[in-house]
C-alpha cells in the first residue's frame, strides 16, 4: 500500500498547487492520526483528487502562488486544513454524520462528474506541455479569440474559475503542435498502461503494481535519457533541527509554526469568517461523502458496524494533523482503501504502518527527484477519463433526477466544488418544493 500511493501523493500534491515533493513529506501524520481514531479496519485516509481540487479552486491557490510564493501558500493551505478539521468535529457534534446518508444521489452523481472534469483539466497541461499550466496561459494570453475570451470570463464572471481552466485546456487540445513529443508521449503510453496494465500483468501482483512501473520506467527514462519537460525536481533535506520527537525517536516530520498558521490570511481570502465557516463546511459534508461511500461498501460487505459520527470525528483530527504539517485536507481514498482491504488489512493498525513507512521513507525519496510530471498526470488521468467520458451513473438517471445531476456537475466544472455542490442541493430543493406544490394543487 505505501509503495503503490507514492505517484498518487506526488501526483495529487501538484493539483494543489504546491511542489510535488510535500505530497510525500505530508501524508504521514494525517494517515497516521486517522487510523489512532477510526473505527474502520479497511479505508485509508489522504488527499485524493477531489480534496486538492476543491483546496486550490476555494483558495484560487494559483494567484495566491504568484502575489505571495509557495511557502506562504502552504501556511494558507495549513490553516483552510484547521478550519476544515474544526468543522468537521463541529458537523460530527451536530449530528451530521448521520444526515450525510441522506444527500440526494443526483446531487453525489452530479457533483462527482464534474469533479472529474476539474482533475481532468488539472491534470491535462503538465501531461502535453513542456511547462504546464504555464505555458498554456502564456500561449492562451498571445491568442486574440482565446485569449479575449478568458479576459472576459475573469472580469465578467470572476466566480467561474471552472470555465477559465477549461477555456485554456480546450485551447491546449485543439492545439497539437504546442505539445512536448517526449512529454506527450509519456503521458499517452503512461495513461493507457495504468488502465489497461492490470490485465497483462501476472495475477499475483498486488493492486497498483502497473502504477509503480510506470513510475519507475518514466523515472528511469528520465534518468538516462535527455527528457525536456517537467520533473518532480529536488527534494529538501529535512532539518534535521525540525523534526518531531517522541521519547528517544526522531520522527523526519517538519512541523509548521502554528503562529504562521494561524496568521495566514484565510479569513480575508474567503471574505469574512461566515463564508469561510460555511465553505469550510460544505468541504467537510463533501469529505465525508467519500468516506461514507467507502465504509458502506467496505464495511457493509464485512458485516462491520461503524459510526458516522466517529468516522467524521476521524475526519477531523486527521485535517487538523494534515494542518500542522502543511498538508492540504483528507479524506477517505477508495483506491488506497481498496489496495489495503485486498492486500488482507484487518484492522487500523495497517494504515498506522503506512503512515508510519512513509514519515521513515522520507529521506530516501530523493529517487523521486526525475521523475516526469507528465507520468503523474498520466496516473490521475486514468483514474478519471473513463468516467467522464462515460458518466454511467449520470446516464442511468431520468427526469427531474437527470436535470439536477446534469445542472450540479456543469455547474461544479465551470465554477468550483463548493460552490457547485451547495448549487446543486438548492436546485434539488427547489424541484422537490415545485413537485410538491404540484402534487397539493393537483
């Protein structure tokens, strides 16, 4: 299990919008508090695709990057982790953990695909460009049609960061001759081996296995090979005067100044502290979506008990972990859950060794430091593309049910998670108010 996420937490570091490396320095506490406080033997908790798309949209974390640099936007990313981690004790007091089954599934289904979309697009630019995202706004700012268009969408309609990133990767695909040959091809061979590389490979490989090697032969290649696009890059050394000590142990783990988390400029970000209360929120419901999906499946077809309330209180004391580490907030991980629930996890204390494995890891991930960003991309594409593509779930549905998925995922791409996600139960509300007001005249 530990082997087979590293990609995933470089790869998901980088759609936050930070160096890819801090996805490896910061995934130990935070796995390592959920499983001191969860009641699940099976689900692992971390960042996951949804979790740092919703971190960057609501924080606008590449603008924050350019006016401020990376190190204040990690405190800024630390401190939206603490309120995230307050709010999700506050909603386990309340008793939302409980109500959290009853959020309509056109909303999930909806809100889930256009989420899709967001790490689709967020994963595109470093896949095909030499400089990422970079370079498409460059490219897209020298374009007289699209380069007027984004303009416009920023200045008319500032809320809908969604429709500029999309904007600016439909300006990438429709122009092929800006692409990186080696980076491109990386990507493409990358992508179609995660998912198809299970089905040639001997059965008992652990799930996961066609992630490490295209890892490592994308690394390798990087390594021997004159590779032009971008890499992970170099991984600090921790000071060895930072880390964290329990008794005669010495954990590698830099803790942040919790004074710098708490000045961060959070509040000002959002607005007020009611807006970012209520973001604050809507991140933790969503959050706990993916860890309730996890426990029905998992434990359900165990026949384990679990509390809701326990299971977000978990959530909680994780995000505030992740907080003190710089680490954007957590929640549970289907993949990483399905990995440690095949590999024969019987209780908490497989994903504690994880965590564990990772934090005395750290030193030695300099191997990481080749490898291409486009082979990241590859893993989080291959994760999406299917579903995107071919929204099953959403195609299933009719009706008043379609429309509300349908409207909650456009509106999810084109604006943010958050904002998507509370759009789309206000629209689920209303329809329910119309039908009901119908069915009393009638």
């Amino acid at each position: 299990m530990a082997a087979t996420s590293v990609p995933q937490l470089i790869a998901y570091a980088e759609t936050v919008g930070y160096a890819g490396y801090r996805g490896l320095s910061t995934a130990g506490p935070s796995l390592l508090a959920w499983g001191l406080t969860t009641g699940s033997p099976f689900v692992n908790a971390g960042v996951t695709s949804i979790t740092a798309l919703m971190t960057k949209s609501d924080l606008d974390g590449e603008s924050f990057v350019q006016d401020h640099g990376e190190e204040a936007y990690v405190e800024l990313v630390a401190a939206y982790s603490m309120w995230i981690g307050i709010a999700s004790i506050f909603l386990a007091i309340v008793g939302f953990g409980s109500l959290a089954t009853s959020v309509p599934r056109p909303v999930q289904v909806g809100f889930k695909w256009g989420c899709g979309i967001g790490v689709l697009i967020a994963a595109l630019p470093n896949g095909l460009f030499a400089k990422g995202e970079k370079e498409i706004k460059a490219l897209v700012a020298r374009d007289a049609f699209w380069g007027i268009l984004v303009t416009e969408l920023k200045s008319k309609v500032p809320s809908a960061t969604g429709a500029v990133n999309l904007s600016n990767n439909l300006f990438g695909l429709t122009h092929p001759m800006y692409w990186a040959l080696d980076a491109t091809v990386v990507f493409l061979l990358g992508t179609w081996f995660v998912m198809k590389g299970k089905n040639m490979l001997p059965s008992f490989l652990p799930p996961g296995t066609e992630v490490i090697l295209v890892t490592v032969a994308a690394t390798l290649y990087s390594m021997y090979f004159t590779y032009s696009a971008g890499i992970v890059g170099e991984i600090p050394d921790i000071d060895p005067g930072a880390g964290m000590k329990i008794g005669p142990i010495s954990l590698p783990v830099e803790l942040l100044d919790i004074q710098k988390i708490l000045s961060a400029p959070i509040v000002e970000r959002f607005g007020g502290y009611s807006v970012l209360f209520v973001s604050s929120c809507l991140f933790a419901a969503v959050n706990f979506l993916s860890i309730m999906g996890n426990a029905l499946s998992f434990e359900a077809e165990n026949g384990i008990p679990w509390s809701a309330s326990r299971e977000m209180t978990a959530q909680g004391i994780s995000c505030l972990a992740a907080a003190y580490v710089g680490s954007a907030p957590v929640s549970g991980s289907l993949s990483r859950s399905l990995v440690s629930r095949m590999t024969g996890a019987t209780s908490q204390l497989a994903c504690m060794i994880t965590a564990m494995i990772w934090i005395f890891m750290l030193p030695y991930m300099s191997i990481m430091t080749s490898t291409p960003k486009a082979a990241l991309s590859a893993i989080i594409v291959s994760a999406v593309v299917q579903s995107v593509c071919v929204p099953k779930d959403l195609l299933k549905l009719s009706g008043v049910d379609a429309t509300t998925a349908w409207l909650t995922g456009v509106i999810t791409a084109v604006t943010s998670p958050t904002l998507g996600f509370g759009i789309g139960l206000g629209i689920h509300t209303l329809f329910r108010l119309f039908d009901s007001k119908k069915i009393k005249t009638a």
